[in-house]
C-alpha cells in the first residue's frame, strides 16, 4: 500500500561539499533521554519528524508535530508491536544511494521519500536479562528487531543518513548541526555509523551471551565475549598500552558497581588486583559460613566472621580472618608487610576506626569493603590518594573463563566449586581434628587463588607463608618457607596446601622440616604411595581432597 501523498515525495539529493542538510528524521527509542532537546533542535531547523508508539506520544505531549510510521507504511503496526519499521516506506527511505540515479528513480516509482536521520535505541534486553534470572524466555520480548535493522542501514548509508544510537552522542550532533545551519559532515555521519555498528554488535553479543547462559554445562559453538565500556583507563599494564574498562551488563553486580568513595582513578593494574581480592575475600567468606556449622570446643571462643584479602601483582600476598576487619586486617599484612606495601586490600567486614588505625601507617594502593563507617570516612578522607571504595558484598559468580592467545581465545568453565566437604575429604594418614580441618580448609581456599605451582602455609587465622608461580613444587615451598622467615613468622604446627600433588616427597619434606603438622592435597600423583610414607614417617596428617586447583 502506497504510503499518504505528503509522507511520500522523495526529497531532493541534498549531500553538498560532504555536509548533509537534515530534512526527515525517523525516531524511536526506549530510553527518552535528551529526546525533547533533540527533536526541538531538529524544528528549529525544518526537520519532519517520524516516529513510533512511545516516542510519538512523548513528542506529541510537548507539543511537537509528529508523523506515525504506520501513516507512512500505510500499514498498521501488528503483533504487539513487534511489526512495525519493517517496510520498504522505511528502509527504502533510508537504503537509497543518494548518488545512484535508480535509487532515486525507484523511490520516486513507488512514492517513498528519503530519510536522513535515524535516532534508535534499543530495546532494554540488558536490564530484562538480569531482572530475569531466568534466560532467555522470560526476556524474549526484549530483544528488538526493528531497532537493529534500522541502525545498521543507516550506518551502512552514512554517505547519505546520519545515525544516533545513544543519547551520548546527541550533543556532538547538536553542536555540528547549529554549525552548520541544519547540516552535519560526513566526518561525524561516519563516526556515529562505527558507533552504531559497535552498538549493535554489543547488544547482539548480550543477547547471544544470555542464550548460552541458559547451559553452563556446554560450550558454544561460538563463543560470544563483550562488554560495554565503562570508563577509559589512564593506561595499561604499562604506559605506552592504551585500556579500557569494559563492563558486562548481565553481571551488574561486577566491579561496576563498585562505589568509589575517594582517591585517585582507578588503574588497569588496581581493578585486576581488585577482581582478584574481592574474588578470594569472598571465598574466605563462604569457607567461614561453612565452617560454622561444624562441631567447636566451647574454649576455642568466637568463630572468626570477618575475612581480609591483600593481593600485589594478582598474586594473594597475604589472607587472615578475625572477629572483626581490624584483626583480619593485621593478620593478612602479618603474612609478607614487604609484599602488602602498595597492595589491594578488600574485606568481608565493614571497615571501622579500629581499621582505619590499623592501617594508618601502611602504604595500600585500594581499601575496599562492602560497608564504611561513617567514623572511619573522616579519618581515610585524609589520605587523598588512597582509593576507597565500596564493593557488594558478593562478586557475580563467573560463567566462563578466557584466556587469549595468538590467534584466538582459550575458553574454560570457571572454578567455581563450592566449599570443600569434610566428608569428601579422604584422611590418608594422622587424625584429622577440628582446628587442623578448619586450618587446612582456610590454606585449601586460598592456595586455590594463587598462581601455579602454589603453596600456602597457615593456621585458624589465616596466612602464614605463600610460595607462588614457581616452576617446581618444591621451590613454591622453599618460597613460602623463605616468606614466613622474613616476615618473621613461625611455622611450627602450621599446616600446608598445595594446589596440585606432591608429585615427589622432597616438598612434603621441606614442609615438614618447616614445622607443617598436616597437609592437604589433591593427590593422585603416581607416587602417592611415596607421600603417604613422608608423611606418616614425620607424624602428619595428610588430606587428599581429589580436587586440582591450577591457576595459570
């Protein structure tokens, strides 16, 4: 059906020097932001006006003249609204080569005039996938169709049609536009085209992501990785490398929304340190939850509650637990002070005064932590680069794990295991008590965390010596060892954890030489039978939990 007579007539080519002349602009969006300012500037200029269902109402209550797209069409919108821009009156108008002669003819045989300007956005998929926990059905709806077409053919015909796919980007059209009397350049059409096509690539990938997410179990035959960046970086891991941070809208509850309360902008190396402390402060958190319900003497006093995690370089330099942040605090930085000098440092617990006080005279690059007294706010506003933040309490739970090398990506189900079961533990020598079972739990959950080969020496309160990222087992307790000593700290009766098997005894030796009392291990290793005899000939306990935790 042949759209009404006033809607129909092709305007005239009008691409002059570069600069396009706006003369009929299509607008639809879901989030009405700056719109009235927009469409205003727009009337002061002669633009005719387009638009659908929400956002011809809205223009109309603020007294603008606006056109249906059905008027256009001169086809009704159907399905609830799922049919609506998807005619050749609409796409025809802006497809069109303004330079072809056939374009034009074929507009003009079929009465569809030329569009100039598309301002779309899309349909909120993001939120609805999130609010909906459950993917994809019950955010069915809110993966738009119309919305996408149009930006992508307005981008593809920037020669001729300029393209807004966010409010962001109205003012920089806004200024152009009075510049240049009603006109934009081709240098913006074709900037605001790459930003629809990454617009649209984003939304696809959200909505992709979602669907996968919908079988954890499974790896896609695609794999669909994106984000929405959230803020540009001041650099990379080194100066000259330019970065970005990109967030994942289904995973609101990431590092962007944390709140910064004070200090200087937030570095590439301080958010993966920061992912990294959050991620282990948490585990500790789960692993005293769990341990609390086990059986206590009632002379053992207070379960510990708060947990403190110091990461430097994304390596754990040091993790304690307390009855409250300031004691976690203390006996994290007890593990390796060197190391701490300059670390991350995130807790489960509010930080308070005693904190503040505690840590008065240490050097952290981040201090973040789920709450912040009011007290303690005062105090920290006086270190004026000391970044501080307020975290959620839990991080979002990890789907995938990616790792990129040359040519692709290498793509993993994350480790995310619950807290080890004392009854899927297997106690291959000694006795097991409850204070070595809560100790080794505590090393178990923080060896997890550190890079391979790793090895961590603790007791109840936390850490005691962390041996990481070394090329022999043996060398990662050798380090840890070296750790203790340094900062000062006792081995004795402590107890040890490593990430993968003793493939040899000479590390169980080394612990035992130490002043380890009881290990745990995955086992498995073909001399498992060696291992086992190391350790009853030194009066050690020794768990197998059949679990590997690498981290590479």
């Amino acid at each position: 059906m042949r759209a009404m007579s006033e809607e129909a007539e092709p305007t005239a080519a009008h691409v002059e020097g570069g600069a396009l002349r706006i003369r009929r602009a299509l607008l639809s969006v879901s989030d009405k932001t700056g719109l009235l300012d927009l469409t205003r500037a727009l009337v002061r200029h002669g633009v005719a006006l387009i638009s659908t269902g929400g956002t011809a109402t809205a223009l109309r209550a603020a007294g603008l003249a606006v056109s249906d797209v059905a008027t256009v069409t001169g086809f009704p919108e159907m399905l609830g609204g799922r049919v609506k821009t998807l005619h050749p009156h609409i796409f025809g108008g802006i497809l069109a080569r303004r330079n072809q002669p056939g374009d034009l003819a074929a507009l003009a045989e079929h009465g569809i005039g030329q569009i100039d300007l598309v301002v779309v956005n899309l349909y909120p998929f993001e939120q609805a996938a999130v609010s909906a926990r459950r993917l994809p059905e019950d955010a069915l709806e809110q993966i738009d169709i119309g919305g996408p077409s149009l930006l992508r053919a307005a981008a593809k015909n920037f020669a001729g049609v300029a393209v807004l796919c966010e409010p962001t980007g109205y003012a920089d059209f806004l200024d152009e536009l009075e510049r240049l009397g009603g006109a934009v350049s081709l240098r913006l059409r074709r900037s605001l085209a790459g930003q629809a096509f990454a617009h649209t690539s984003a939304y696809d990938l959200n909505v992709a992501s979602a669907f996968g997410s919908a079988a954890p179990e499974a790896l896609p035959d695609a794999m669909t990785l994106g984000g929405r960046k959230r803020m540009s970086l001041r650099y990379g891991e080194n100066p000259h490398q330019p970065a970005a941070f990109y967030a994942d809208p289904l995973a609101p509850r990431g590092l962007a929304a944390a709140k910064v309360l004070q200090g200087k902008a937030l570095s590439f190396n301080n958010l993966l340190d920061l992912d990294g402390a959050w991620r282990l402060a948490a585990e500790i958190g789960h692993t005293l939850e769990a341990l609390k319900t086990s059986p206590r003497r009632k002379e053992e006093g207070a379960e510990p509650s708060a947990a403190c995690a110091i990461v430097k370089h994304a390596t754990p330099c040091g993790v304690g637990v307390g009855e409250d942040s300031s004691t976690a605090y203390e006996r994290a930085r007890a593990t390796d002070p060197v190391s701490a000098f300059g670390g991350v440092c995130v807790l489960t617990g509010a930080i308070d005064e005693d904190l503040v006080g505690a840590a008065a005279e240490h050097f952290l690059e981040v201090l973040a932590a789920p709450a912040i007294e009011d007290a303690a706010r005062e105090v920290l506003a006086r270190k004026k680069n000391l970044r501080v933040l307020e975290l959620p309490r839990e991080p979002p739970e990890p789907q995938w794990d990616a790792k990129r090398v040359a040519g692709g990506l290498l793509v993993q189900a994350a480790d995310a295991l619950p807290v080890l079961e004392r009854s899927d533990a297997s106690v291959v020598t000694g006795e097991l008590t409850d204070d070595l079972w809560r100790a080794l739990l505590l090393a178990w959950a923080v060896v997890k965390h550190v890079k391979s080969n790793a090895i961590v020496f603790g007791d109840r309160g936390g850490t005691l010596g962390i041996g990481a990222g070394q090329m022999s087992r043996v060398d990662a307790v050798d380090l840890a060892v070296r750790k203790a000593g340094a900062a000062g700290l006792n081995l004795a009766g402590s107890v040890v954890a490593s990430d993968a098997f003793f493939p040899f005894r000479d590390g169980l030796d080394r612990a035992a030489e130490a002043g380890a009392i009881a290990a745990i291990h995955p086992g498995g290793s073909v001399r498992d039978a060696e291992v086992i005899a190391a350790a009853r000939e030194h009066g050690m306990t020794l768990v197998h939990t059949g679990v590997r935790h690498f981290r590479h």
